[in-house]
C-alpha cells in the first residue's frame, strides 16, 4: 500500500475488479475489460465517479437498457458523471461505454429475445397477484420516469424550435415504419385536423421514396425510429436531407443515426422491464408537439378545426346515442 492509499480505496478497488465475475458476467471479453479499465484508473478517479463505477459494474443490465438520465439517477450521481466515467476509462463518450453491455445483453441473440429472456428470468417463480403487479408497476414507473426525463430543459427547447421548424415548413412529410407507424400517423391525421400540407410516408406497396420524390429545402421531415433503428427510414431520412429538406428528429439518443442528420433532435427514453421498448414517452412527446403547433397556430387554427368539425359532423363520422322514442300513456 503506498503513502497516498487508504484501506477503502484498496477495498473498493478489489470490489471494483471482481464485480463482473460476482454478477454472473465473462471473466473475458469487453466487459471484463472495462473492470480491468476501472481498476487501473481508480486510484485517479474522483468520489462520484467511483460510485459510479461501483454502479455500473454490479448493474449491467440496467446500463444496456436505461437511459443515461436514468442510470445516473440510479446510482446516485449526475448524468454529465456518467460521460466523464466513460472519458476517464478511455472510451469516446458515454454510448461507446454502454454497447459492450448492450452486447453483453444480447449475448448473440437479437434484441428483442434476449430482453425476453430477462423478463421471463425475472419473473421466474413469481406466485400470486402481487408479485405480476410489481413487473406491472416497474413498467408504469419506467413510463413515468421517462415522460418526466423527456421534460428537461434541453429537451423542451428542442420542441418549442421543432414546432417552429413545422410551423414555417411548406411541405411536413412524417416519416415512421414498422413500430413507430403508429405514432407518426397519428401526428399525421391529428395535424391535418389542422393544416393540408402534411404527407404521411410509408412503405406501402414499395413506394416509401416515391412519396419523397417533390422534398425540397422548405420543407421538413419529422422522422420517428428507435433502436433496433428501421433501415427505411434512415435510408429515407438521408434522402431527404439530400434533397435538402430540415429533419426533426424522434429518437432514443443523440448518436442515433436519425440524430446525426437532424437540426433537431427530441430525445426520448423508450427503456422498459418488457422485452419490448416502450413508445409511451414518445406517443407523450408527440402529443406535446401537436399542442404546441396548435397552441401558435392563433385564430386561422381555431378556424380551421371548426371547419374539420363541421364537415365530420355533417358526414356522420362519429357515433351518436339514438334518440329515445317517448312512450305514449
């Protein structure tokens, strides 16, 4: 032990070293690397950011599955900690850190099973009705969480420019397959309530770049995909930037490839207990940008939903209860 070196510090740092093995992890590969990493810089890392290391190691999985924001919070330290832990271990950034334990997770297997596995892992001899709810809590926590991150400043500036961005647009084509169909059609039918100039792309009948053909520099694309990201739509999504078009971009990180073509980006934390990611945060911010949209839209908005409403009321578009016929005495 050398002059400078306290008893803990030696401790922690031995903790530090056999916390992959103890999880149940390699004790080769990436992340036996990266405990091998912790050990060699520990003695040069400050107090948070050996809480964080200590997280980091003995929670694997939620690195692979939560967002930055919210393994922070987590382990107790701040976001911008976790990217100074992912510098100070010699790694580009924080993403660069996190995808040896995404691999890890993955295990060979693609995404969505190996989530399963985890789940059904976790539920595990789970007997009687409180033990299903707690997966069910988790999960509405997780959403919770998620919609409350997705509220921070940097964020929320990045809708109030996005709305702008739309507003200002002559075309807004929205562009979302697979999963992230739903939300970008009901942002397409909510908005054209509103406006005649949106364009729904999809995929159908093989006519995704078809529906791209007239984009140009006025106009905007308000492109929606999550990890695994659909190869359509960022192949689509780069089309239009060729073509000179503005992307507002929906996506789970700022290195996602839609993030990399966009002038802005709305990040959105789509991590969940289920094998499947969750789009509530992102349905939620979707119906934050409409709302904003509208809520600038002043008196020629208001005008144009009464016209909407007039015209669905005329063609009968939604149900209404039968009048009752009056019993005669």
């Amino acid at each position: 032990m050398t002059e400078h070196t306290k008893p803990e510090d030696e401790a922690n740092a031995g903790a530090l070293a056999q916390a992959p093995t103890a999880a149940g992890m390699p004790d080769t590969g990436p992340l036996a690397d990266i405990a091998a990493r912790v050990q060699r810089a520990h003695a040069g890392l400050s107090p948070q950011l050996r809480q964080a290391a200590r997280y980091i190691l003995a929670h694997p999985e939620d690195v692979a599955l939560t967002s930055m924001r919210r393994l922070a919070d987590h382990a107790g330290v701040k976001p911008s900690t976790m990217v100074r832990l992912a510098r100070a271990l010699d790694f580009d950034g924080y993403e660069a850190l996190r995808e040896p334990y995404r691999a890890w997770l993955r295990g060979g297997e693609g995404a969505y099973l190996a989530r399963a596995r985890t789940l059904q892992a976790r539920q595990a001899g789970a007997v009687g009705d409180a033990a299903h709810a707690a997966l069910l809590e988790d999960m509405l926590s997780a959403d919770v969480a998620a919609q409350r991150e997705g509220l921070h400043p940097a964020n929320a500036r990045a809708l109030y420019r996005a709305c702008d961005r739309i507003r200002a647009a002559r075309t807004v084509y929205v562009l979302g397959l697979r999963s992230c169909h739903a939300l970008a059609h009901l942002f397409h039918y909510a908005y054209s309530l509103v406006y005649d100039n949106s364009v729904l792309v999809d995929a159908a009948d093989g006519t995704l770049f078809d529906r791209l053909a007239r984009i140009g520099p006025e106009d905007v694309v308000l492109s929606i995909s999550f990890r695994p990201y659909t190869e359509g739509t960022v192949q689509a999504t780069a089309f239009a930037v060729a073509k000179g078009a503005r992307v507002v971009a929906l996506t789970d990180s700022l290195v996602s490839p839609l993030a990399a073509e966009a002038t802005q980006t709305i990040v959105i934390d789509t991590a969940s207990p289920s094998y499947f990611q969750s789009l509530v945060p992102a349905l939620a911010q979707v119906q934050a940008l409409l709302a904003l949209i509208v809520a600038a839209g002043g008196e020629d908005a208001l005008n144009a939903i009464d016209r909407m409403e007039r015209d669905l009321d005329a063609i009968g578009a939604y149900w209404t209860e039968p009048k009752r016929r009056r019993r005669t005495p």
